[in-house]
C-alpha cells in the first residue's frame, strides 16, 4: 500500500469515526426525548405517544391508540380551559430541553410564554429532581422574566425579587392580582367616560393611570383622577388613587376656599367610606359636573 492510500485510509478512518459519533449522540438524543415522553405524561397519553414512537404493544391496534389519545387531548383542553378560567393565565408556547440526566438527577430548562389578561410575558427557568429511593425533590433555579408592559416601573422592584428567589407560584399569583387591579380601574374609567361624554376625558386611553374632569363652564378648570397599582417586592399590590386639581385663580372665586383646599382630603375621606366609584360619582355632584350636564347637552 503505497502512501497516498494510507493518507485516504486515515481520511475516510477519520470521517467513520465522526459519523459513529454523531449517531451515538443522536441516539442519546432520542433516549432522552422518549424519557423526557415519559417525564410529562401518563396513562393513556403516555401509552399512545410510546405507540406512536414504534415501541408497539402486542395486541394493541392502531385505531384504538388513536380513540384514546384523543379522548386524553379533549380531557387536557377541558383542564387548560378551566384552570384559564380560574387564575386568568393563558399560555401560548412551551418548550423543554433537558440540560443532565443521571439515574438519580435530572436538570430541565423550561421556556413559557403567555399573557394574563393584557399582561404578556415569557419566562425561563430550571427545575431539577433530585431522585433518592423512592422519593423525589424538584426545585427551580435561574428564573427570568420578562413583561411586555407600557410601564414597568411599578412591576421591576418585585421582578427582581422573585428572580431571585425562583418563587412562580408568587410571580403567577401576583400577575394575576396586578391584572385584576388594572382590570378594575380600566372599566370605572370607561363607566365614567360613557356616562359623562362630554366632560370626561382619557388622555392614556383605557389602559391609562389618569382620568381627566373637565368642567364645562369652567374652561381650564380641570380635576385629575390619578389610579396606580404599586406591587411591592414582596408581591404585596396596592391600588393608590389621588385627586389633583388645576383650578386658575378666576375659578377659586366661585368655589368656597375651604372645600377646593382640602379636595384631595375629602376625596381619600370618600374612598375609605364610599370605594372608587361611589368616591368619583360623589366628587363630579359635588363640583357641578352632574349626569344632567350630559343629558341635556344631548337633548339640544
């Protein structure tokens, strides 16, 4: 053999052993996705995806695994419709990759995106089980969130605070009262902006923090509804809503000084006693700004 075959010899040595190389890890591969299979389901799902993978049972018919995996499909879209329905949180994509797996640990990496409500977010994070005996110990690390929000301010103290202690049920859970807040204060601002056409004003839209007064013999006399909802690290949401007022000086003669002084203190008064609604409606009888206002401007 002379040497220019034996550099040919090497060269196609080389390339077998790469190749039995890929095909060992693609074999890998495959174990682990029919693990991971076997990880996420059971019953008749698992049953029928082992099926469908080419580890047939003897006696086991084709259309028969077919019925019972979509008897489990139907069962599964019913429990993600309800449990939607419970806490608000819609998922739109999820995948795995498994990171390790030993016989006695397994390190996942999860990707989930979704929205609750209006609130879109995507999170990633691990989960490890950790396998001793017949019991077993799953804890999440390396949590990231991120929120397609208008404004984050109010949520980033409290993001950075649940990534840090890996905590999903807290992020979930406060998501979901965070949205229901904002939710709150979308519809007593819309309630107000139909029955008052004319004299209420959204300068943000729905979704905004303000609504605006706007007195229609007054011109330049406007009060302003400030609504947030601060989330505290903890995960604690608290709704703040505040009166501010922009009253030219001509204006305050026709209004006792002692009530527009303290409007922001009789307001938060009124809060307390009345909530947001009965609080706004009491405050636009008070200045003038009646339904009749709206209804006779329609009836001309």
């Amino acid at each position: 053999m002379n040497e220019e075959n034996m550099v040919e010899e090497k060269v196609l040595q080389a390339q077998i052993e790469r190749l039995q190389a890929e095909v060992a890890e693609l074999q890998c591969r495959q174990q682990d996705d029919q693990k991971d299979m076997t990880f996420h389901f059971r019953g008749e799902m698992q049953d029928a995806l082992s099926y469908v993978c080419g580890q047939r049972q003897a006696g086991v018919k084709e259309e028969e695994v077919v019925s019972k995996l979509e008897a489990e499909v139907e069962q599964l879209e019913e429990d993600l419709k309800r449990q939607t329905q419970m806490n608000g949180v819609s998922l739109t994509s999820c995948t795995t990759k498994t990171l390790r797996r030993t016989s006695r640990k397994c390190v996942q990496e999860f990707s989930v995106s979704g929205h609750c409500f209006d609130l879109d977010f995507q999170v990633e994070f691990q989960i490890s089980e950790f396998k001793q005996g017949q019991r077993s110990e799953r804890t999440i690390s390396n949590l990231n969130v991120v929120i397609d929000a208008g404004d984050l301010q109010c949520l980033g103290s409290f993001l950075s605070g649940v990534e840090e202690s890996s905590d999903l049920l807290l992020l979930f859970r406060t998501l979901r009262t965070f949205s229901d807040r904002c939710d709150d204060r979308c519809r007593t601002f819309q309630h107000f902006q139909e029955k008052y056409p004319s004299i209420v004003s959204l300068p943000g839209g729905h979704r905004s923090e303000v609504m605006t007064l706007n007195h229609p013999e007054l011109p330049g006399c406007v009060l302003l509804i400030h609504w947030s909802v601060e989330v505290s690290r903890e995960g604690g949401v608290t709704p703040k809503i505040n009166l501010l007022t922009k009253i030219p000086e001509r204006a305050l003669q026709l209004f006792p000084s002692q009530p527009v002084g303290g409007a922001a203190e009789a307001f938060q008064s009124l809060l307390r006693i009345l909530g947001p609604e009965a609080a706004v409606e009491s405050l636009i009888r008070a200045v003038g700004l009646s339904q009749d206002t709206d209804v006779t401007s329609e009836q001309r």
